[in-house]
C-alpha cells in the first residue's frame, strides 16, 4: 500500500555525505504511527552527525534521515494503536528503548527531517491546540536536556546559586528554566557579547565574559564569596569546565551537559575533596520531562515564541545545517518546515 515519495534530508553515515532525497512515504506497523511533520528543529548534534564527531551506534543500514525535535500531526495509526486518532496534534519524544537499549529518534532510525516519520505510539506526547508545531518541536531536545539536566541530575532547588556557561541553544533555555524554578542568582557565561545580552533577555542576573580579567571577583561578589551550588557546562569546553570546578562552592555541583570527549583533569583535587565538589555527567532526558514541559508550555510558565530563530523550508535544510555551523546570527533554534 505504498503511498508515492516525500523528500527526506538523509545521511549516509560512511561517506559523511548529507543530502535532500526522494524516499517512500513509509507505513506504520502494527504498534506504530505515521506523523505529518509539522515542524523539525535543527540542533548543533545533527551538526556533528554530518560531521562525523556523533556516530549512531544501533543504526541498521548506512542511510538515516536526521532530525530528533518533532512536532506534527497523527496521520495513520498501525493495527493495534487507540491511544491517538488521525488529526490529533503531538510532539515527539527523540526517542525509545528497546531490548534494553536506548534508541535515538534521527540517529539510530529515520528521523524528522522529511514530510512524513513514522515512530512507535509511546513516544508520542498530546500537545492540545495552543501550541504552535515550530515552538513544540524543539521541546523534545533543545529544552527538555537542560529541564532534565536542571530538575534531575543537578537538582536545583529554590534559591541556589547557579552559573550557566555557553548561552546557546540549550544554555538560553537553561536560563529560562532556571528562572522558572527560582534558582537565585543565575549568573550566565559566554564570550559573545550577544549571547551574554540573550541571557539577560531570558531571565539571568548576571552576564559575565569568561575571558574578563576580574571574572572571579565578579563570580566571587555575585555569590557573595560563597561560590555556585551549581555549574551547568553547555558548551562542552575544557577551559569552561576548570574554570566552572573552581567557581564551585561548598558542596556544589558541575553537570557536564555538553560533550567533549576529551578526558577531565582537576587541578586542585585537594581543594575539590575538601569542599566535596561532585562532578555529574548528563545525557538527554527521560519519558516524563517532555509532558512536563508541555504542560509547563500550555498553562502559560514558558513561552518558547523567542527560541525559533528562523523558519527554513525543509528543502534547504543543507543551508539551514551550515548556518547553524557557522552560528550565522547566533540562533537559538532554526526549525525546518516541510
């Protein structure tokens, strides 16, 4: 029952080659339910996938259609499927474990990136009808790592002192999520002037420049001298992550969100001892963070109208990947359209 083509932007992970191609509309199997895709973030990991720097590692075949911030409409739901009916708008989880193995939407199978994705029913969340498709979209990654990284492995409470290091597509949101969970003061850190002035814009206190010869003073007086309970690394740098260990205080805590792959040294593991600093690793988010924050988005706590940068026509999603790469404009989060 093959429904004709749509274009996909696919990759083939051997060559590194990514283009937009003509592939079958595919059909959901029993368990699973086709989405007309409303909308599909762009995210700096789709970046490195073409670039080689991410390798998906339960993808079956050399060719995956990227994308893992989706938002749309149900379609045809497989046999078996009455949790959702045709017509009935969604956003996407990125992803699913299966077999005892987290896979990831875009990575591991065919992704958003293309007019029409087939996924299993449990990933899908309601999204009711307030919610525009390019602002849901990005839920299920560009917001729901820092929510995750924010509210379960850093677990800020109320009150806590926290720094934000890399003020990009996650760190602007880490801000926004920061202020809605009454994290006091939120001190952001980035070297680009305007990403130091978005950070302003979505709720920090302060905005300091890494590079500035008095920033452990600033650090020190904004704390006042009692450094973080918590640095949140988005950027994945070793220079910011020293740097975030020694801004630490009694008991704080960095979360590396953002990755290197480098290995991580501490200077003064003494000090780090002394004062049981903790180092945390973070890696997306779990099933329960994206209805949270479409609930959180539906009673009017976020807005997410600032973080759609630009909206790209799905056939330029090659233009849309190098101005990401090139930080063309300091976007927060370019969605494609189908």
């Amino acid at each position: 029952m093959s429904n004709g083509t749509m274009i996909a932007g696919r990759l083939n992970v051997e060559t590194g080659t990514f283009s937009m191609k003509e592939v079958p509309i595919p059909d959901p199997g029993p368990g699973f339910v086709r989405i007309k895709v409303g909308a599909a973030g762009v995210c700096l990991s789709d970046v490195h996938l073409i670039q080689g720097l991410l390798r998906p590692q339960f993808l079956k075949g050399s060719e995956v259609t990227l994308g893992h911030e989706v938002a749309g409409t149900v379609d045809l739901p497989g046999t078996g499927v009455t949790s959702v009916a045709p017509g009935d708008r969604v956003v996407v989880q990125a992803g699913y474990e299966y077999n005892g193995v987290t896979l990831t939407m875009g990575v591991d199978y065919d992704g958003g990136w293309a007019e029409y994705l087939v996924v299993p029913a449990g990933v899908l969340v309601p999204l009711g009808e307030d919610i525009p498709f390019d602002q849901a979209s990005i839920i299920p990654d560009a917001v729901s790592t820092p929510w995750a990284a924010i509210a379960s492995t850093a677990e800020v409470r109320a009150g806590e002192a926290v720094g934000v290091w890399g003020i990009g597509g996650l760190g602007a949101h880490g801000v926004q999520l920061l202020r809605l969970i009454g994290a006091a003061p939120i001190i952001a850190v980035d070297p680009i002037p305007e990403a130091r002035e978005r950070a302003l814009e979505f709720g920090a206190d302060l905005a300091l420049d890494p590079m500035a010869e008095d920033f452990s003073d600033a650090m020190k007086a904004a704390t006042a001298g009692q450094g973080l309970d918590v640095a949140l690394d988005f950027a994945g740098v070793d220079a910011v992550r020293a740097q975030a260990i020694n801004c630490l205080g009694r008991s704080g805590r960095l979360v590396l969100v953002g990755l290197s792959g480098k290995p991580m040294t501490i200077n003064d593991s003494t000090g780090f001892s002394y004062a049981r600093k903790q180092i945390r690793g973070h890696y997306g988010s779990d099933a329960h963070h994206v209805p949270q924050l479409v609930s959180l988005a539906r009673l009017g706590r976020l807005d997410f109208a600032k973080s759609v940068s630009a909206r790209i026509p799905l056939a330029d999603a090659e233009q849309a990947v190098k101005a990401l790469d090139a930080k063309e404009g300091n976007p927060i989060r370019l969605v494609l359209i189908p």
